[in-house]
C-alpha cells in the first residue's frame, strides 16, 4: 500500500479572501489618487468594493463581485447590494495609512457611523 500524501487544499474562505486581495490591488492600479479601497460584503456571498481618496470621494467606479460566478446574484440584481444584507465593511488602506482621526473621517463619510470597538 502507497503512503499517501497529506495535500492540503485551499479552503473556499481563503480562496475568495485571496480573490478580494487580487481584485482591491487591480482597483488600486487603476486609481492613482486612491488611498484604500472600500468593501462591502453581502450575505450572499456578492462583493462591491470602490477606491477611496485622502477627502473620502471616489476614486474609482463601483465594482461588484462574486467569486467564481460570471456576474452578480439574482438579489444582488434586484436590489444592487441592499444595505440591509451586508454582513462586513471596511477599508483596505494603502501604506502608509492615513492617522487614525483621517481613518474614522473617511470610514464615516464612506461607509456611515457605526459603533468602534
């Protein structure tokens, strides 16, 4: 009998944040005045991530995602991401980072006021 290999494959959580990485640096090539990128994830799995500039404006066209789809979800199409189902957001900075007062500036103007922890 033939010892098998221990393979470890990728699961579909690192897959999609390896997916999100590869897509946010691809906004941020095509937006020179960007200094982050916003993302918002939905509960069905749809992404919409946007470049952000140091006065929290957009520094890029919205894009919308799902990872290993062809286009957006049906609801997603419906709705364009309704704010009741997202599930996570934030800023994925440029370095250096903006300091922690212009952070929470842009985060408010970009993503609204939400409780820090």
């Amino acid at each position: 009998m033939k010892n098998k290999k221990n393979i470890k494959r990728p699961n579909s959580k690192m897959v999609a944040e390896k997916n999100e990485k590869a897509m946010i640096a691809g906004i941020l090539e095509g937006s020179p005045d960007g200094i982050g990128v916003a993302v918002v994830r939905l509960e069905c799995g749809c992404r919409k991530m946007a470049a952000v500039d140091k006065e929290g404006e957009p520094a890029s066209k919205v894009i919308a995602y799902r990872d290993s789809a062809m286009s957006i979800c049906d609801k997603c199409k419906k709705d364009h991401g309704d704010f009741s189902r997202v599930t996570e957001a934030f800023i994925e900075w440029v370095e250096p980072e903006p300091d922690e007062a212009a952070k929470r500036k842009i985060e408010i103007k970009v993503l609204g006021n939400y409780p820090q922890a």
